[in-house]
C-alpha cells in the first residue's frame, strides 16, 4: 500500500456521510439486531417489549429503543449482586466468560464502572481498524516511534489503543500515564519517538517539567505529532498553540466517538472515521427524544454499534457528552462528518440559569495565559449542577504577576466571561504550582460540600 493515500481504507473511508455508507449501516444494523435478540438476553426482552426485529430501520430503532445510561447499567450490576462479568453478558451477543480477549473500562469514578468488552475482531477489525485510520490521517507510518502516555491501567484509552499503531507498524513506546513526567521525559530520552498519545493536561505538564527533568525544553525531544484524548483541550485554539509552539509538533485531538481532527490551521471538529462500524445519533440531553442530525445541531451523543462481537458493550448507549454536529464539507477536503464536545452532561452547571460546562471556562482562562498558567479549579460548595452566584474559580497567576496587578487581571478575566458565557465569577488567585497537576486526566472541580 502507498504510505501517500489519503486514507488507510481506501474502500470505505471515500464513502463516509454518503447515502451509500446509509445502505451500508443498515445491513450491518440488521445482523447486530439479530445477534444481540438471539444471544443477548437484556435486549432479547427489551427489543420484544418495543417491538424491534432485525427488519427495523435506524430511524425507527431509534425512536423505539430507549437511550441506554450509567443508571440503567448500574440497575443491571445491581440485578446481578454486584457481578459485572455476569452482568456484561446480559448485553453483550458473545459469551462473556468464554469469548473475550481482553476488558477495558471507565474509572468508575462516579459508580460502577462501565466495561469495553473486546473479542479478537474487535480489538483488530473493528477497534483497532478505526484507529489505524485516524492515525494514519494524522501522518503516522510504520517508520514511527509512538511513546504512549495514555494510563495503562483498565482504561480504553491505555491497551486496547495501542493496536491502531500496532496495524501501522509502528513501534509502541508503552510508557503510561502511571509512570510519571519524570519517566516519560527520560523514557523519551532514550527512544527518540517521533509521536506522543496522552491528555492535554500531560502534555502540558510535560511541558513545565521538562527543563527540570530534561536540563531542556520539550522542543527537544523531536516529537513531531501529538494525538491528544480522554479530556477537553486539544480543540481549544490557545491550548493547541502551546502545545503546537512548545514541542514543534502538530497537534490532532482524538475523541472517544471514533474522531480525530484535521490538519486545517483552524480546528474544524472531529472527522468521524468510524461511519461503517458505529452509527452516531443526537438525543435531547432532558428527554432523550432523538433530535434531527444536521448541519449545527447540538445534543446528547449516542452510540449505536454495527460491527463487531462485544465492541461498544450496551446498544444505543450515551457516553454522556453533549456534542455539536457539522455535516458539511470540511474545508481540509476529508471525508467523515464533524463533532465538536461541548461539555459532560455531568460536569453541566447552571448559573442563574445559563447553562455553563467546564470547557467554556477553560477557553477564557487559556486566553490569559502568560498572565495566568492555565491551571483552575471550579469550586463548588453545593452540589451541582445548580450554582448560586457567583461561580467561583481557583485561578493560578502566572510567575511574573506582581501581588498589585492581580485585582485588576481579575476583573478583565471576569469581563471576558461575561461576554463569552454571560457570568461573571470570583476569581481566587493561588499561586503558581499550587494546584496539582495530572499525568491523566486534569482535575476540574474542588467540591468543598463533600467534607462538610
């Protein structure tokens, strides 16, 4: 295969957001339908209760189907005393005790946690093949290093996402978040990889340690291309230029969708590459009433899988994030239809009810920056997502910020947030380094109600 194609799959990346991938989703969507009614005992019974069968179309699924959430599969590990093997195999059309490979899963960080079941086929020809093609849309071939920064610990981002550099041909650097700065710069040291997968939040760390841990600046370490993930950032226009401008590298955000970015000098979203082996939908985040998928459309992501064994683990399943579509041609000529995250249906705050996510408040604060580092925290002394006013932001001044000029900084950060997000928080000014930092994914919010 020619290393200049623009795709890794020339067959059915050309083919993204067309009428022909519809045919092709709904003859895989009617082989899914009938392996999870035969083999799946939850949606044997659900799909008899809302009437679905293999010849159910998408559009009619979705109105049938209802949106499968954290809660519902809290019920299901509840059904089954806490077993999560046993409850995984209650939804997924293979046996869980038999037939899978290898179990990935969320951090469980806000109740049971949520499996990523892999078979072989899905971890090479379905997982691993819509990674193998965003990373070739980011430039990577076989002739590439890749220090993987992604935890290796459960997490999907960690193993199972190694196999799309290993389908390149490209040597795995498996360093892990779990090492620490200090082991990744060193280990960067030794290897000279050419590209780096981690959080934005590592990233930039990475880049304050450096000099410390390095005796030199992350420019240095010859990294050429940055595939960030696991946490808002990477599409974030001051963020991007740190990052960009700090290693010499071009940075790609990668999302938990099957997305990554383009190279166009201005972020355009997330290209979906996975078009063929999951179907993307949009729900209301209050009603779970499916919303029209067009051009602009903002809503709930839910995540319908076509192709695989266990991939994806419940059907018709919300990841929780709240996205916004964009169907039309993308200007760096790539196929795939376009996301942008605009924020956690979890981490969503109401102030004097405007609806404010995490995100938003990180743009305005990356914009300060040198006068600020970048770092905050969102202190909530109730809990969410309700917020009597005003929203109050630990913020960490930048080095050089004499003690006299801070009061002042205050008020112009809080006049940009009022015009950007229309609130106007207090701002608490800590000191440079005070707020801890992650080689994971970057803590948001100091909830101070939890230790009354």
């Amino acid at each position: 295969m020619k290393d200049d194609r623009p795709y890794w799959n020339m067959e059915m990346e050309p083919k993204f957001n067309t009428p022909e991938m519809r045919e092709i989703q709904e003859t895989k969507l009617r082989g899914k339908l009938k392996a999870l009614r035969e083999r799946a005992p939850y949606y044997t019974k659900l799909f008899k209760q809302c009437g679905v069968n293999e010849k159910t179309s998408f559009e009619e699924l979705r109105r049938a189907i209802p949106v499968f959430t954290k809660a519902d599969w809290r019920e299901i590990v509840k059904a089954h005393n806490g077993d999560i093997l046993e409850a995984m195999d209650q939804i997924i059309p293979v046996n869980a005790y038999e037939d899978l490979y290898l179990v990935a899963s969320t951090t469980g960080t806000t109740g049971e946690p949520e499996p990523y079941p892999f078979t072989q086929k899905d971890l090479w020809d379905v997982y691993g093949e819509a990674l193998a093609r965003y990373n070739w849309r980011a430039g990577l071939r076989s002739n590439d290093r890749m220090l993987h920064c992604f935890a290796l610990s459960m997490v999907i981002a960690g193993i199972p996402t190694l196999i799309g550099a290993f389908k390149l041909g490209c040597m795995v650097i498996p360093v892990g978040a779990e090492g620490g700065t200090e082991r990744i710069l060193k280990t960067a040291g030794y290897y000279k990889p050419t590209a780096l997968m981690g959080t934005p939040s590592l990233a930039l760390y990475l880049i304050e340690k450096a000099p410390e841990a390095l005796g030199a600046d992350v420019g240095k370490m010859g990294i050429k291309t940055i595939l960030c993930g696991g946490e808002p950032g990477a599409g974030l226009p001051e963020v991007r230029r740190r990052i960009e401008s700090a290693f010499g590298c071009k940075l790609f955000d990668v999302g938990g969708a099957l997305g990554i970015s383009c190279d166009h000098q201005e972020y355009q979203g997330l290209h979906q590459v996975g078009d063929d082996l999951m179907i993307l939908d949009l729900v209301d985040p209050d009603t779970k009433e499916p919303l029209p998928f067009e051009n602009g459309r903002k809503g709930e992501m839910v995540l319908t899988t076509i192709d695989g064994d266990a991939f994806g683990g419940a059907f018709r399943r919300s990841p929780g994030d709240i996205i916004q579509i964009f169907t039309d041609p993308c200007p760096c000529g790539r196929s795939g239809f376009r996301y942008k995250f605009v924020g956690r249906v979890d981490d969503m705050l109401k102030v004097k009810g405007v609806m404010v996510y995490p995100d938003m408040i990180r743009k305005v604060i990356e914009s300060f920056v040198p006068q600020v580092t970048g770092q905050f925290r969102i202190v909530l002394d109730e809990p969410p997502p309700r917020v009597v006013p005003p929203l109050k932001l630990k913020v960490e001044h930048g080095a050089d910020i004499p003690e006299n000029k801070l009061k002042g900084l205050a008020s112009e950060m809080a006049e940009a947030m009022s015009k950007d997000i229309k609130i106007r928080p207090e701002i608490i000014w800590v000191s440079p380094n005070e707020l801890e930092r992650s080689t994971y994914k970057g803590k948001v919010f100091e909830k101070t109600y939890e230790n009354k």
